[in-house]
C-alpha cells in the first residue's frame, strides 16, 4: 500500500541477525503504528509489524536463513567409479598450479 512515506537505511544493524534496520516515516492518517506515531527504525527480517507489512516479488521468499550454506560446493565427483581418471589428474595438476600461484 501507500503508508510508508520515506524509508531510509540507517547505519545500525540488527542485533540479533545482523540486517541493517530501515528507518521509515508513515503517512500521517495511514500509520499503522500506535498512537499516532509516524517513524520507526527497527529490522525488517525481525521486527513483526514490519514483516506483517512488507511483501516480496520472488516466490521463494523473503529472507534467507542460513546465508552461505550450499554454496560454493562444485557439482561434486559421480560415484562408482574407482581409481582416477585423466580428467581428475588434470584437475589436480591445475588446483597445484594456481595454489602456487597465489603464494607468490
């Protein structure tokens, strides 16, 4: 909807996720907040009124939360084979390759 009239993010993060917290002033006559109130800093991902509010345009949801898992991992080795192939030498030689690279 039309309540948010200006959303900031602040400097402060969140303590218990560690998101930044947005800084948002609601409209005068449609603040959801009590009392009249029209600012409120606090977490989307944390806060209830501020989730309650906030929609998302991906299907998969909002917020991840576990960052950094399954990421990073490769495709992995197809099992039932035994012993090397030239392609695993190959990826060996390369991975010792660039490691020394890096040191220098």
């Amino acid at each position: 909807g039309d309540k948010a009239h200006k959303i900031k993010v602040s400097a402060d993060f969140c303590d218990d996720c560690g998101s930044k917290l947005l800084s948002v002033t609601f409209n005068k006559t449609k603040s959801p907040l009590p009392a009249g109130e029209e600012e409120k800093t606090a977490c989307l991902a944390c806060d209830e009124l501020f989730n309650s509010l906030t929609t998302s345009g991906t299907s998969k949801g909002f917020f991840r939360r576990n960052p950094g898992k399954g990421k990073g991992k490769g495709k992995g080795k197809k099992g039932g084979r035994k012993g090397r192939s030239a392609e695993d030498e190959a990826e060996e030689r390369g991975r010792k390759l660039a490691a020394q690279g890096k040191k220098r």
